[in-house]
C-alpha cells in the first residue's frame, strides 16, 4: 500500500523524501518495484470469495476447521493448514459472539425484592 502510493506520487522524483514519510526505506522501494506480481488463477480467486463470503455470513465466527469444512461441503478441496493460511492471507479473525441478556422486567425485579 505504502510502496503504491510512493510511486504514484513520485513520478521518479524524490523517491527519497517519500520513504522517509512513509517510513519505508528506498531500498525496499526498489526491491518491491523489481518484484514481480503475483498472479492468481481463476480458480484460487473463487476460493478467496467464497471463503470471504462464507466467513462474512457466519458474521465472522468461522474458525478453519469449521471454513474447511464448509469450503468442502462446496466442492474445494482444501485442508486445514491452508484453510488457515488463507484466512491469515484474507486478514479474517474471529469474532466470539457474546449472547445477549435481557435485563429483568420489572415485576421480576419486584418480585425478587419482596422474597428477599
């Protein structure tokens, strides 16, 4: 992100002053200009959505064993370890989900009062 933004506004000229205020070194600017993209297949880009939106529809609850085997159930054959992978290559953490309490009514409460 840092590196795009570097060369966006560069143009070639003071390469210098902006990594020094992106606080990146010059260095592993051109390193990273150097550096081929990576490109991905067809097939691996369905995986990341799909494993995207599985764990969105679970309201961020997946764990990798539990995105296996839903990945799985949808015909990708994946393991775990890559399961977990992925999800650190997706930036997808868990979210524990907290249940609700409903506060006491109030005749509850009376109630509780009078019995004490």
């Amino acid at each position: 992100m840092k590196y795009h933004f570097i060369q966006q506004q560069s143009e070639g000229k003071f390469v210098n002053q902006l990594c020094c205020v992106m606080q990146v070194s010059p260095s592993a600017y051109y390193a990273w200009l150097k550096r081929p993209a990576k490109l991905i297949t067809a097939e691996e880009l369905h995986l990341y959505r799909r494993a995207k939106a599985l764990f969105i529809e679970s309201r961020e609850s997946l764990g990798s064993r539990q995105l296996m085997n839903a990945l799985r159930t949808e015909g990708f054959q994946i393991g775990r370890y890559k399961t977990r992978s992925l999800m650190k290559q997706l930036k997808l953490t868990v979210k524990q989900r907290v249940a609700y309490n409903t506060p006491p009514s109030e005749s509850t409460v009376m109630l509780l009062l009078t019995t004490c």
